[in-house]
C-alpha cells in the first residue's frame, strides 16, 4: 500500500492541507500552480470581475480543455483500432 503523505498548498489565496502519495506530490504541486496562474492570467484580463465569477471561468476553461484531451483520445484511440485492423488484414494477406 503506498503511504499516504500531507501537502500545503496555496491556492487562489487560501491554504490548503491534502493527503496525496509521495508519487503523486509533484503532480498534485503543479496542479495548483498551473491553477494560480490560469486564475492570474483571468484576474490581469478582468480585473474587476468578482473572484467568485473569475474562479467559475477558469473552472469552464479547464473542463474545456478536459474534455477537448478526452476527444482527442477517443479519436487516437479509434485510430489505433484501425489501424491494428489494418496491420492485422495485411498479415492475413502475406
């Protein structure tokens, strides 16, 4: 079982304590830094725009980028069928 490990992270002003691995620290650090700054780039942008609105646009922002990753892996996905059918078809042949 991998022990479970505490972080502080500040993020959007407020800390945080959470348990994550030590493999997944990094991971979980950088989160929150990428976080930060997208919340940044949207405050610089608008800077009159309560934060609790600015935190929902970063948040449709990054579920946008989510599910464009997840299409974009279906479709690989879809293409690697294909082509294992192909190479499969191509090997029945010879």
């Amino acid at each position: 079982m991998t022990e479970q490990i505490a972080v502080e992270l500040r993020v959007l002003g407020h800390t945080f304590r959470l348990a994550t691995t030590e493999s997944e620290k990094g991971d979980l650090e950088r989160a929150a830094e990428l976080l930060n700054q997208k919340y940044d780039d949207f405050r610089r942008k608008a800077p009159r725009l309560e934060p609790s609105k600015l935190i929902i646009m970063v948040a449709l922002e990054l579920m946008q980028e989510v599910l464009a990753m997840n299409k974009s892996l279906q479709e690989y996905s879809h293409c690697e069928r294909l082509l294992a059918t192909i190479l499969e078809d191509v090997d029945n042949l010879v």
